[in-house]
C-alpha cells in the first residue's frame, strides 16, 4: 500500500480530505508545498485520538508558500480546508507564529501546548527545509552546542533560523551552548565511532597522533590529564558508556584496560573515579569559561542569539560576570544566561547560581556522570522545583529520548521521563542527540509534543494543582504589587475559568510572574520588542505576541480584541483576565 497521502488542489475548495495511511500505526507525512500561492489551508477536523490530533500541524507562511506537516495514525482521517490567506503577520499589526496561530484556531485556547521544546541542531537537522520542519513541528528554541562544529557552521544555522522567522513568521528562539572546560577526548580522526572490546589495552594520551590514528590510541584534550590520574583509577566514557581501568603511566601516555565495552563517539567526555567517587585534581581548577568559550561568547553576541548556556557551572560568580560582560557590549540586547546544573559544585551552590541567573538547565549527560545515577532523579526535582519558586525558566535535558536516535518509537520508560518532566511542570525539554544526529528528528518532537499536550490535558482535568509554596520575588515595592496581581489574576483565572489571561509588558516579566502560577488558560504575552517576543518563548504556558502598545488600556484591549478576532484566535464573548505592567490593575471582561 502506497504511504502516500491523498492530496486534492486547492480547486476543489472548501473541503479536502486526506484519507487513511496505510496500516502502519504511525506514518509521518513531510512538508508538502501546497500548489497555489492563493490559498491557505487548514485541518479543521481530526477523527483521531488526542496524540495525533495534537501532531497535526499547519503551516501557513503568510507569503503564500503553504504546507502541511506532522504525524497521523492509521485510519485517521482528516478534513482540510482551503481558504484565500489573511493579512500577514506585520501588516496585521500584531505577530505570532503560524504554527501557534493555527494550534489556537484548531484546538481552542484550552488545549495549546504549555510546555516548550528546544531541538539540539546537528548535521541531522541544519538544512533550512529540515529546520523549517522542526519549527513547523513545535521546536520554541533552536541550540547549538559550541562543543561541535565550526564557526561557519554555527553561523550558517544561526542565518537559516533566523531567515525561517522572518520569511515564515516564526520566533524560534537561538540558545548558544558552551564547550565548557570538560574533559574530552579528541575527534577520533574523522571516524563515527570506535569500538573498545572488554581486556584491550588503550592508550589515552595529551599527545596529538598522526594520521592515520594509530590503533587503540585516544587523544585527550587536557593537558594535565596524566598528572591528575592514578594507577587504578576507573576511567567513565560518557558517564559509563564505556569503562576503563588506569594500569600505567608512562610520560603523557596513560594505559588503559577497557572493563565495560562499547562504542567510543568523537569528543565523548571523560570522567575518572577513585574509591568510588569522581577525582578532582587540577582538573577542579579549570575555569568554568575557558579562553575558548570567551571567544563563543563574543561570536555569540555578535550574532545577537537570545540565550547563553553556560556549561560547568560551579559558583554564582561566574554567571554575575558573564552577565555584566554581556550588558557592557550587548547594548540593550538582552542575552538571557542560562546556568547549567551538571556537576557536584553547581549543586552544592544550587540556590545562589540561580538567583543569579536567568534560566538553568538540568543537564543530565554530565550530572549523571558526577553523581551517582540513582540521584539524578531527585535532584532534578529539586531544581525545577527551585527554578519555579525563585521564578526562572528550567529546562530539562538529556536522553529523554535517547534510543529516538536510531528507533522511530520509544520506549516506555522514556514515554514516562517525558511525562515525569511535564507532570514536574518544567518550562522546557530539549533534545540533544535526537533532533543533532539521530534519525528521527521531527518524530522525536512530535513525541515530546504529543506526550506534553496529553499530560497537561490530564493534569488540568483532574484539577491536580499542587499547591507549592510561591515565596515572595519582588525586592521593591512596585515588584511585590506586580507579583501580588499576578498570583491574584491567576488564580481567578482558574476559579472563573477564564479563556485566557492577557498581559502587556514590555520587559517580559509581568509575563513571567503568571507563568511561573502554571494557570489553566494559556497566556497571552504582549510585547513591544521583537527579542522579549523570542526570548519567553522558552517559558511555560506564554503564547508571545509582538504588538505595539501604549499606555492606555483601554485602547491596548481594544486593538488587541479586534486584531485577533480578524484573525480568529478569540471570539465575542470569551473570557478574558488582561494585567499590564503599565497600569497595575485586574481586569476582567468578554470579548466585545
Ligand atoms: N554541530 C554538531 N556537529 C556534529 N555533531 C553534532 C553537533 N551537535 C551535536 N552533535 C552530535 O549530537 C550528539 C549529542 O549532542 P549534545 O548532547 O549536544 O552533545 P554532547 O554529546 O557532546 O554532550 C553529540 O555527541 C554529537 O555527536
Ligand atoms: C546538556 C548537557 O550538556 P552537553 O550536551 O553540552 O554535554 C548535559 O550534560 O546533559
Ligand atoms: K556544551
Ligand atoms: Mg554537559
């Protein structure tokens, strides 16, 4: 049976209908360019169950290229519609990307997804049209991990997100990783991966070997590398991918005996153990941004990317000074630092790196490689938890998805990793390895996607609010009347509820502080600036919105209603709570 949709000409207008895939259970159809540049098309009915009716997507790129994306199961049918496009995003006055546009018109204010997805861009996924699939699948934030790939590389993909926004309306956002002062090994020479067998002899080493690589022969990036270790030492490839045991030393050259084997990858980071626990020598010493990673930084806001992830990080001080480095040559830019929490000293001073920063990450690869596994778990629970009370975005990365990289479905435990980290109400999930270098990019998103909308849906539904503790954040008075309506706004939200909550701010952070409540609604964010627009679209539950407002309410409400009514995402007569950071009232009102 052919895997090919049924796909009828905009001619046959108003109704289409794409009929049952084959007899698999998933069939992913790719971005199909719709025919007429005159015509836009929507899904307006899905006969299927909630993950795919939450995989539907639509693309309308508002210069007439059309298309349709996303994930249907066998004998889902779907009816189409065709209609002539509406004004452009800029021309209409207000801005919001395609893919949300279409998500509120189809599903209702109710059901858009809250949690926010970041997609690790790689060789799988820099081409414009496989970039312009993941930002069509969901992908709020595009990263790019500074630890691989070249300078032009970097600005190749940093061009091409940014090209996809301004020509098909979207906002993903762009989060720069740093390299960090890991330990590494070197790039295996060009190879994919090698393979160490269980009692071979390797040689790990700073010294840079000749092409071809000599056999069983790594090169480490750390010079002190054989000061720091020990006769006996376990040496963890990836956190324990791959384990060897040190036997000797000689000069720069460390000999090793592999005890678990496994396939080494380039750049696989290295960690060694003694009695159990990790080993920090020199190595403890390194600066948390390296000479290398300076020179990121600078490329970075040269660039003007929305996010610095700061890999390693060990104290609040490293993050205060990147921060004042950035605000003294960014000029009013804004580049958000986001803390990564992966080693033991990051959790140590966990509450401090916070406060000091704009966002954090649980990185997982690492953490699980400098704590015990077992602890992985809670400490994440810890620091989401923290993150929310203290009213910063928190990420949650690494493998959530992992055999997503070679599987087109994953396994349960990861189906239930994922929903752990919603249930936790994090603001984000990133894929690293999936969406970089796996094979099922777009599949890997619809499932975080998917799984995201399900267990929202199911938390809402069974009225599960936990009650957390939210302590107090404002440090002025005018703060604390700010974070006072907000906690008040959502919180009628939810007793009323509302059909969504608007609110006007130009820094973002009247924003933050309702999502930070996780109300039921979603959040309406209207922001002057193109780069606040870009930069909540890490946070949960924001719908950003770019429009030009003024100072009086009244007017802003208005506009605000009837561009959106002429777009169809709101109705006479939904209900809506609007708070600004102008004026600090609550207001309460249908739609006119
Ligand atoms: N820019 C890139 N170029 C080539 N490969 C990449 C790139 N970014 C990521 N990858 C691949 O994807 C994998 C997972 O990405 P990530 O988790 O960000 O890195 P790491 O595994 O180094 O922590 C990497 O190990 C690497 O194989
Ligand atoms: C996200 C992580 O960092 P990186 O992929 O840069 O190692 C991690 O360690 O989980
Ligand atoms: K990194
Ligand atoms: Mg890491």
């Amino acid at each position: 049976m052919s895997r090919s949709l049924q796909f009828f000409t905009p001619s046959r207008a108003p109704y289409f209908t794409l009929h049952k895939l084959p007899s698999t259970s998933y069939t992913r159809f790719p971005v199909i360019n719709f025919p007429s540049k005159k015509h836009h098309i929507t899904i307006t009915k899905s006969l299927s169950s909630d993950l795919d009716a939450a995989s539907s997507q639509v693309l309308d790129s508002g210069n007439g290229q059309t298309g349709v994306s996303g994930v249907l199961s066998a004998d889902n049918v779907v009816a189409v519609q065709s209609h002539a496009p509406s004004e452009s995003g800029a021309a209409a006055g207000i801005e919001v990307d395609a893919v949300t546009e279409a998500e509120l018109k189809e599903n209702g204010f109710r059901s858009t997804r809250r949690t926010k997805l970041i997609c690790t861009i790689g060789p799988a996924t820099c081409g414009f049209e496989q970039l312009e699939a993941l930002a069509v699948g969901g992908m709020n934030v595009a990263r790019i991990n500074m630890c691989h790939g070249t300078r032009e590389w970097h600005q190749m993909v940093i061009e091409r997100v940014r090209r996809l926004n301004e020509e098909k309306g979207f906002a993903v956002a762009i989060m720069m990783d740093t390299e960090g002062s890991e330990i590494h090994m070197g790039d295996l020479g060009g190879a994919a991966s090698v393979k160490a067998e269980d009692g071979e002899i390797w040689t790990f080493s700073v010294r840079a070997f000749g092409t071809p690589r000599p056999e069983r022969t790594i090169n480490v990036n750390y010079d002190g590398f054989a000061e720091d270790v020990k006769v006996g030492d376990e040496l963890l490839v990836d956190g324990g991918m791959v384990r060897f045991e040190v036997i000797e030393k000689i000069g720069p050259d460390v000999k090793c005996r592999c005890t678990d084997p496994g396939l080494l990858l380039p750049r696989a980071n290295l960690t060694f153990w003694r009695d159990g626990s990790l080993v920090r020598e020199r190595n403890a010493m390194l600066p948390t941004i390296s000479s290398k990673d300076w020179l990121d930084i600078d490329f970075g806001i040269a660039e003007g990317v929305d996010f610095i992830a700061i890999s390693f990080v060990k104290s609040a001080e490293v993050i205060k000074h990147l921060k004042s480095y950035i605000a003294a040559r960014s000029r009013g830019s804004d580049i958000a630092v986001i803390a990564k929490i992966e080693s033991i000293d990051s959790l140590k001073n966990l509450e401090e790196i916070i406060q000091a920063s704009d966002g954090a990450m649980v990185a997982r690869g690492d953490l699980g490689a400098q704590i015990p596994l077992e602890q992985v778990p809670s400490a994440q629970q810890k620091i989401v938890q923290l993150c929310r009370q203290l009213n910063k975005p928190v990420i949650v990365a690494s493998q959530l998805l992992e055999s997503m990289i070679e599987y087109p479905t994953p396994t349960r435990a990861e189906v239930a990793d994922v929903s752990e980290a919603v249930r936790q109400r994090a603001d984000a999930l990133m894929l690293s390895g999936e969406s970089a270098m796996g094979q099922y990019p777009d599949k890997a998103l619809a499932v975080l996607r998917s799984v995201s909308v399900r267990i929202e849906k199911w938390w809402r539904e069974e009225k599960r609010h936990e009650a957390m503790v939210l302590p107090d954040v404002g440090t002025s008075f005018a703060d604390s009347i700010s974070e006072e309506i907000c906690n008040s706004a959502a919180k009628m939200a939810n007793n009323l509820e509302v059909d969504a909550l608007f609110v006007y701010t130009k820094t973002g952070h009247m924003a933050s502080l309702l999502s930070r409540c996780r109300p039921d609604c979603p959040i309406f964010a209207f922001t002057t600036t193109t780069s606040v627009r870009r930069r909540l679209n890490l946070q949960w539950g924001l719908i950003p919105f770019r429009l030009g407002f003024s100072d009086d309410m009244e007017s802003n409400l208005n506009k605000t209603f009837s561009l959106l009514k002429a777009r169809g995402m709101i109705k006479s007569g939904d209900l809506v709570i609007a708070v600004s950071d102008m004026l600090q009232s609550i207001q309460v009102m249908n739609v006119p």
